[in-house]
C-alpha cells in the first residue's frame, strides 16, 4: 500500500501542470469544451451505474490498470508510448479509461496532437465532477465491442438481459473485444489474437493476485473507492 500511495503522489505530481492548464480552460471554457464535459457528465449519470462491478474491474484490468492512481491521465503510460514510438517505430497506445469514454462521447478520432491534448484536458476535468467506476460504467455501456455487438446493447445480446449474473473471467473475455472487435465474419487470425489477448489478461490477473496473497491480503477491488467514488 505504502508502494501504491508513493506511486500516486508521484503521478499526481507529474500531472499537476496539465492539471492547472485544465483548471483555467474550465473556467473559461471555450463553448465546444464545455458542450463537451456537458455531454460526457449527462452520459455518465444516465449510464454510471448500468454495467456491474465485473465488467468494471476487467476493463480497469485490460485498459487502465493504474486507474486508481492517476487523475485521469497516465503519464507513466505516455512516457512508454513515447519511447516505443522513437526506440521502435510502433504506435502503443496510452489512454486512460477517461481519456477513451471522452473520444467515444465527443467522436473525435484525428490523430493530432492537438486532439490528443484537448482528450486529456478533458478526461482531467471530466474526472474532477464525478466518480472514475461511473465514468468506467458509463463507457463499457456505449463502447464498441465488434459488428453487431455496441455497448449495453452488445453485452445483453452475449450474455442475456440480467448481466449481474457474468462472471469476471466472461466479462474480461468480453472487454478484451475493445482491442480486437469482433469482425462481421471471424477469421483464424483474429480468434487467434483474441485468445492471446485474453491468456495475456488471465495472467495478469492472477499475478495480482499472487502479489496481494504474498502480502497476506485478499485481492484489492479494482473499481476505485474513496477519493475516486465522488458524485
């Protein structure tokens, strides 16, 4: 826990002037930004509360596993996208759950650096006015899962009307379709990245677990509480 409130300080720290810039452009928001937050805010207090903690926890899990941690911006994840680009020449991704709820509800997809920034800004705000597990629920309900298969009504087609009843391994295989949707006709090829998406989140899965019973603990839940849960 010690390790964990060091690493949150230390993100916060490094998020701390984006954070600023994004406190001045909420309070004078130009009319698109504030169109924005307004439609992202009325999204996550419809849709906050209508997928369960399973699906919640596996796509913090898959997609943002430093969740908790951040403000709503991962730079440690950035830095990393950053040297894979100039070390490698490949394009990693490094947005938080955040980050990806505000490029779905704004449908702004140019891959610019200008974009880019206005999303963070946005997440930062964004996270400041509600709870992260409501933002995360509110995305997973109008996310894209593949042909056929787009937010609450993706997940009741797969699994039924009653999706209390998923488990978190069926929800993780789910959530791993954000990476690789499900194409109108599957290939081998994408059944097989599918699969090794999904062995590679099951492993990750229980090496924190490992982690948490080396320390004598049970599993910490992955759907932010305290500071993070506001309303």
């Amino acid at each position: 826990m010690a390790k964990k409130r060091v690493l949150k300080f230390i993100l916060w720290l490094l998020t701390a002037p984006m954070s600023l810039i994004s406190i001045f452009l909420e309070l004078v928001a130009s009319e698109g930004i504030r169109y924005d937050i307004k439609k992202c805010l009325e999204l996550t207090n419809l849709l906050g509360d209508s997928v369960p903690a399973a699906f919640v926890n596996a796509v913090i899990l898959a997609e943002d596993h430093r969740n908790e941690l951040h403000p709503g911006v991962d730079v440690i994840s950035i830095a990393r996208a950053v040297w894979v680009r100039l070390r490698l020449g490949q394009v990693q991704g490094a947005s938080t759950i955040e980050q990806q709820f505000v490029r779905v509800v704004t449908n702004r997809n140019e891959r610019t650096f200008r974009r880019k920034l206005r999303e963070q800004v946005l997440a930062l705000i964004l996270v400041r006015q509600t709870s992260k597990s409501r933002i995360a629920s509110a995305y997973l309900a109008i996310a894209f899962y593949g042909s056929g298969s787009i937010g609450l009504d993706g997940l009741r087609k797969r699994f039924g009307e009653n999706l209390e009843k998923v488990s978190f391994s069926q929800a993780l295989e789910m959530v791993a379709q954000l990476k690789y949707p499900r194409p109108r006709m599957p290939s081998n090829q994408w059944n097989s990245k599918l699969a090794a998406r999904i062995d590679a989140l099951n492993r990750l899965d229980a090496d924190t677990a490992n982690k948490a019973n080396a320390l004598g603990r049970q599993k910490a839940p992955l759907v932010p509480r305290s500071a993070f849960c506001r309303r």
